[in-house]
C-alpha cells in the first residue's frame, strides 16, 4: 500500500473511532488555557486540535450558551469550517424545541488560536419549571465541516443535578469558602408523620440544605471575559472587591452590563473592616452588592443575604422564574388564532368530486383524455386560490398584538437596557424571517395555544443578525420576551432652577416623554404632562403617586416582567441622598419598542422609561 493510502486509512480509522467514542469524553480537568470549570471536549484531527468549552456544569435554557473554541492548527495551510449549533430543549409547553445557529471559523495555518461563540437559545427557561433543577433536560450538538476534517459532532447535554441551586459563578479565590459554606448550610425539616395510630414520632436533626455538589462555575478574573453573554448562565456573581478593581476596563463593562439586564454581583473585602457599611447600588435591572465583612466560615452577614434559601434556590432577574401569560394581561388583548370551521370539509369534499367524477365523466371524458393535462391543474390553482382568499378573509394577512417594552437609561454608559414582552395572533403570513441583533435575547413564552406537532420540535433559527423559523408561525398565537443593550446618547438633564425652585429640566430622548414624574433629592415629586425632546421644561410640584403609572404598565406583564419593572423603577437611596430617578411613558422610538416582524399589527404598544436626572455642568455651577 502507498504512503497516501496508509495515511488515509488512519485518518478513516480515526474518524470511526471518534464518531464512535462521542468525539471525546467530557473532561473534568480543564486545560489551562480556558478559563474555568465547565464542560469540555476536544476532537483530534491530522495535525489539528480543537476544544470546546462551555462554562458551568449545566446547559443555560435562557439567553446564550457561551462557548470557548480553543484551535491548535499544526498544518501549513488555513482552515476553514462552518460550526453549527443545535439546542435541544423540552419547552415549558411540552413541545420539543430546536434553536438552530451557526457560525464561520476560520482556523490561521500553523498557529494556536482562541474565540467565543455565543449560542442563542429560544426557551423561557423558568426556574419555575425546574429548569436548574432535577429531571431538567437541554442538549447541545455542534456540528463540524470543512477542511481538513469530516463531518465531526460534538454532544453536551445538562443531565439531571441532584439539587435545585440556581447556577452561580466565583472567583478562584473564594471558591474554596463559598463552597465550604454552602456545603456547611443546614436545614431543619418537619419530623415525619407517625406510621400507626400511637406510634412515636423521631425529631430529625438538620440536614444539609444542598444535597449535592454546589452549582459553581469557578473563573480567573484575570482571563479575557469582555462580553456580557459569557455571564448570561449565571444568576449570580461573587468575587473580591480588590479582583473587580484590578480587572481590565472592558471586563468591568461586561460584568455591569450583566447586571443591568438583571444580574446580582456581589463584591466581598479581602479584610476584615475593610468593606465599610453593606451598600447595594442598583444598576439598570439589577444591583452590585459591596458586602461588609468578608466571605468567611460564618458566612456574609445575614442582612446581605447572600446564602439565603432564596439567593440559593430562586434566580435573579437575569435568568427568568416565571414567565407564565397572566389572565387579564397582554395574552387577553389577543385572542387565539381561529379554529378552521366545517366549511374547509366541504371545500376538501367537492374539491375531490370536482377533480375526479366531475372531471372525468363531464371535462374530460375518455374521447378527451388528454384535457386532464390541462384541467387538473387548472382545477388546483382555482382551489388553492380559494383557499388563500378564505384564509385572507378570515385571518387577514400578518397578524396583530400588544407589547410592552421598558427602557433603563444608563448614566454614564451612554446605552440604554430594553426589555419587552410581546403577544401575537397571525393569519395568512407570506414570510417569517426578521432582523434581529445577535446580542438580543429572545425567548418564545408558552402560548396556551401553541400549536405544534408531535413529533415534529418547533425549530427557533438564529443567524447573522437575523431571526426565521417557528417564532412566528401561520394562523397561531405566539409570545415573546426580548432584552438587549442598545447604544445611545438619550438622557434627561437638570438644567437648573426657577426662581421658586422648580426643577427646570430637558429631554435628549427622540420621543417625547408623557407623563413625566420625577423625585429629587429630597423626596419631593415634580412632574410634567409632556416633555418634547430638546425642550425646556419647568416642572410642577405633584402629589401623585410615584408608581401609579409603572402599575398601570406592569399588570398587564408576567411576574418575572413585572419583577423587572418594580426592580428598574424603585427609588433608591445611597448614604441618604435620593438619586434623583425619573418615570415617563414614551412614543415609539429608535430605542423601543424592539422591531420584529414587520407584518405584525400592533393595536396595543407602550415604553416606559426611566433613569437618572443627571446634572450638567450649568446646574451644577447654579447649584453648587
């Protein structure tokens, strides 16, 4: 046998071997090069070498599956592979979900190489579902082509955990303490119910509260992590204060922009005393979390309830508990789709008398055969057109919904936080495809009526910038939450005072703001009917309520929405000085509400928006 030959009989040998072995075992040790615990594995080829690292030990069903690609290409020539993501997932619904994306890896001949890839996935996620918890099940396959190597897949699935706790991520330097802790908390359950009338009951000691190992995704803060979407599995995140002073300005970035879609950082001193008075400063949706004491045997102290059952077991605002439609909300403004009648039995029954008896005893009879070449088709497309006016009557062409979207302006960060919850019913649809950010999560909420088929899963397409498949499909009911950062300029500033010592205050915001409430520093309310953008306007005192408008908005919304909106919306103090937050309700806008499908109709859509007055330069000079 020649030398090729031999060659390509070890690489066919190979790739039966790894197609055979699962393309490599997940590791539990990880090379040094990625920057954590997690799930790996790595597939070999002819001189090459790529690892796939996914941080924590489950599958996120929210948001994104951020994936490390680590590539050691040993040949004289670049590489250039299409990798394919496909997560499977059982909906909350009971219908089998597929989100499908993809992306290109180019691999540079003869040098090592490293890349994140986020991994969008189409489920709520619901904590409420049991989707951290046992008997939870979601599946990746990665999938491989180009040169160099066959078609190569790569399987990660989440498996059951044996306990309940929400994922969390820490720092090296206090995994040890965390875990210790958490492995330390005890419960006290009920003693058991006597088995007999008269039997004795036995008092059980304390258990331990987690029966397993801790859910913990144990990082370098020294490691490259400059994307929000590498924390999205995460509700929440512990490192020391000193590690998140030292790390690079665009890991920072990425850290608070997780947590203005919702996340908890906890910054713990390195001493004690060190820390000064416990301070929870809100950021967007969510908060940082600057403990007083260090991380230590006794644990944090209880008023910052970092090792509470709840912080243990219930999620964050980044990760969804309960995104279940409310009666009375969004979901009742949209009926269901409607149901064909029996007029499509009788259109199917004298569609089959028209195109077999009637034609071929009366159009076409056997003297003229061959008018069957031209009756049968014309008899489908009659049919086929009444079919489409039927539906275009009944239905309409697109469909029509009610949204809401909620934007958090972040002072100093020049973006804003969006979160929207949508609800649509379609008709005749000619196209299903809509642009939609990479960076944008989107999640299909259960419709009571969602309509799939067994055995078929709903297939979620996310690719380039743009969203297709099954989120919205034809004659259906469908719901959707969305979140994303989106850059911007907009803000409200305090220009000054008037002579009465009225806020004087101006909108960069492109839509006017209505109804616009806002309390300063001492807790008063000062509000606005309307304020147009770029416009001066003195506000008047108020006594209204500060919140009467956010309930208005927030009813409508699924819990784990209106959760956000209470969290986005909350007056907050730091060392007793109000931040000086404002409420409004918006027009549509370049900011909100986030676009989706262009066919959709939408009868019922409202923005709120809310932040920070911020001081310019002229009232601070008048206010010193």
């Amino acid at each position: 046998m020649s030398g090729s030959g031999i060659r390509a009989g070890r690489r066919w040998f190979l790739s039966v071997a790894l197609w055979l072995g699962g393309i490599g075992a997940v590791q539990a040790a990880i090379a040094p090069t990625l920057p954590g615990t997690g799930m790996q594995q790595t597939f070999n080829g002819d001189h090459l070498k790529a690892t796939f690292f996914i941080p924590g030990e489950s599958l996120p069903r929210f948001g994104f599956v951020p994936v490390r690609i680590a590539t050691d290409n040993q040949q004289a020539r670049e590489l250039r592979w299409q990798v394919a993501f496909d997560f499977n997932m059982v909906a909350n619904s009971g219908a089998t979900m597929l989100t499908r994306s993809g992306t290109t890896l180019t691999v540079p001949a003869s040098r090592s190489g490293e890349r994140w890839v986020f991994v969008p996935t189409g489920d709520a996620g619901s904590v409420r579902s049991g989707s951290y918890g046992p008997g939870s099940w979601a599946n990746c396959t990665v999938t491989l082509a180009g040169t160099g190597i066959p078609e190569t897949r790569l399987n990660f699935s989440s498996g059951n955990r044996s306990n309940a706790m929400v994922p969390w991520a820490v720092s090296a330097a206090l995994e040890n303490t965390v875990r210790s802790h958490l492995v330390g908390l005890k419960t006290d359950p009920p003693p058991p119910r006597p088995k007999y009338p008269g039997a004795r009951s036995f008092a059980v000691g304390p258990q331990p509260l987690l029966r397993g190992a801790p859910n913990l995704f144990v990082f370098d803060p020294a490691q490259s992590f400059g994307d929000w979407r590498i924390w999205s599995p995460f509700a929440r995140i512990i490192l020391r204060a000193d590690e998140f002073a030292a790390m690079p300005p665009a890991n920072q970035a990425a850290l608070r922009n997780w947590v203005a879609l919702g996340g908890m950082l906890y910054l713990a001193p390195d001493q004690p005393g060190a820390g000064g008075a416990a301070n929870l400063q809100r950021h967007g949706a969510g908060a940082i979390v600057s403990l007083r004491e260090p991380i230590s045997g006794s644990g944090a102290h209880p008023s910052e309830g970092l090792f509470s059952r709840d912080a243990i077991f219930s999620s964050s605002l980044a990760i969804p508990f309960d995104l279940s439609l409310q009666k009375g909300g969004l979901a009742d403004q949209v009926p269901p789709a409607k149901r064909a009648g029996d007029w499509l039995v009788y259109f199917f029954v004298g569609f089959a008398v028209l195109v077999a008896p009637v034609n071929l005893f009366a159009i076409a009879p056997v003297k003229r055969r061959q008018w069957l070449f031209i009756s049968v088709p014309v008899i489908s497309l009659l049919a086929v057109g009444v079919l489409v006016v039927a539906i275009y009557l009944q239905d309409g062409l697109g469909g029509e919904g009610a949204r809401r979207a909620l934007v958090v302006l972040l002072p100093g960060d020049n973006q804003a936080a969006v979160f929207q919850e949508q609800v649509s019913r379609t008709g005749l649809l000619v196209g299903t495809s809509f642009a939609l950010g990479d960076d944008a999560i989107c999640a299909a909420v259960p419709a009571d009526d969602t309509n799939f088929q067994p055995g078929r899963p709903l297939e979620y397409l996310r690719q380039e910038g743009r969203a297709s498949g099954d989120w919205f499909r034809g004659r259906a009911r469908q719901a959707q939450h969305l979140r994303r950062l989106t850059p911007t300029r907009a803000r409200v500033e305090l220009v000054g005072r008037s002579a009465d010592g009225a806020p004087i205050v101006q909108s960069s915001v492109a839509a006017a703001l209505r109804d616009f409430e806002y309390v300063d520093e001492a807790g008063a309310v000062w509000a606005s009917d309307q304020i147009a953008p770029g416009t001066r306007v003195t506000l008047r005192p108020t006594t209204a309520q500060f919140s009467r408008h956010i309930d208005e908005f927030a009813t409508v919304l699924t819990p784990h929405f209106q959760a956000i909106v209470a969290a986005a919306t909350t007056q907050r103090t730091r060392a007793g000085t109000s931040l000086r937050q404002f409420v409004a309700l918006a027009d549509d806008s370049e900011l909100a509400p986030l676009p989706t499908l262009d066919t959709i109709r939408w009868k019922d859509s409202s923005v709120l928006i809310t932040g920070i007055v911020e001081n310019t330069a002229e009232a601070r000079k008048a206010n010193p």
